[in-house]
C-alpha cells in the first residue's frame, strides 16, 4: 500500500517537475545551436522553440538575444549570470530567475556572444511574443518598431496578432501597419 502511495505521489509531482525543467531540457538538447549560433542553423531551433513555447520563452530570448545567457562548462546547462565579486557570478534560472547558485567562479562559465544576424534573428522571434504580450505598452511599443524598420518576415506575426487584439485604437493601428507591410512587400498584386 505504501509503494503504491508513493508511486502516485511521484506521479503527480513529475509533471511540476518536467514543466519546470521544460526550457533547459529544450536548450540542453540544442546546446551546440545555442552555445555557437549561427544565422543559418539558428533559425530552426528558434522556431522548434516558439513551437514548443515553454515557461520563459520570452525572457530567454531577451536576454540571449542581449548577450547576457552564460553556460556553466562541468555540466553545460546555461544561466543569467550576475558577476558579484573579482571574477565570482551569480547564477539564476532563466525561466523563473530564482537564484541557481552563488560564488560561481568565472572561469567555469562561457557567456554566450551571438553575433548581429542571430540577434536579428532573435529580436524577430521576440516581435511576435511582444505583438500579443498581456501589457498593451508591449505591444503598442512592437507595433511601432515594426513601423520604424519594416521587414517581410514581420507580415505574418502582424496579420496574426490583430484578429486577438483587445484594444480597438492599438487594432487599427496594427491594421495600417500591416497595410503598409503588405504595400512594400506583398508578393501577389492583388494584396
């Protein structure tokens, strides 16, 4: 009776457990893309991970696209770091920020350096988690960089977030920028 009161005790507990671990699970199975991207191969793991969207998606994307992603050498998993003394970091869980460890020394660790074209990349993916972010300062501010330096790859990130918009004056304003998008870089004379 005792075994199987602790196997369902297990059972319940693994799945908090699997969802807390989802994004360095995902980030561990693609540790050579993420540790040396470049702008050909960086994309699909981009989008693998849109796809599977774990818990810190967004923030993991900020911060690596802000150089500020480390990886820890013994054991490759990869933190924020924050250097606390000489030579000595902080780390923290980038999904949840929760302090991971403390007095870490800095030859143990590799900050992640993506060059200009991944962090375009990066930003890119960023684009569509700001276009539906929950505080419409987020998305009005990624409507207008939109706006500032349009770019094709923005067409369907737009066109998807104004059917969900809740605010009627931020809709048309993401309706005429996608006007204009669509005006610049539409392939087919007829949009």
């Amino acid at each position: 009776m005792l075994r199987v009161l602790l196997a369902y005790l297990a059972l319940l507990w693994l799945p908090q457990a699997a969802s807390a671990q989802d994004l360095q699970t995902f980030l561990q199975s693609h540790r050579e893309e993420i540790a040396n991207p470049s702008r050909q191969s960086v994309g699909a793991v981009i989008d693998d991970l849109i796809a599977l969207n774990p818990p810190g998606t967004p923030s993991f994307l900020q911060a690596w696209q802000t150089k500020e992603i480390w990886m820890r050498a013994p054991d490759g998993l990869f933190f924020l770091a924050t250097e606390t003394a000489d030579d000595l970091y902080t780390l923290r869980e980038i999904a949840t920020g929760a302090e991971a460890a403390s007095d870490v020394p800095a030859a143990t660790l590799t900050q992640i350096k993506p060059n200009g074209g991944v962090r375009g990349l990066i930003g890119e993916a960023l684009v569509r988690f700001h276009l539906s972010d929950h505080e419409i300062d987020r998305r009005r501010e990624a409507v207008e960089s939109i706006a500032r330096r349009p770019d094709p790859s923005q067409l369907a990130p737009l066109a998807a977030a104004i059917e969900n918009e809740p605010d009627p004056a931020l809709k048309a304003r993401k309706e005429e920028v996608l006007g204009f998008l669509e005006a610049r870089f539409a392939t087919d004379t007829e949009t």
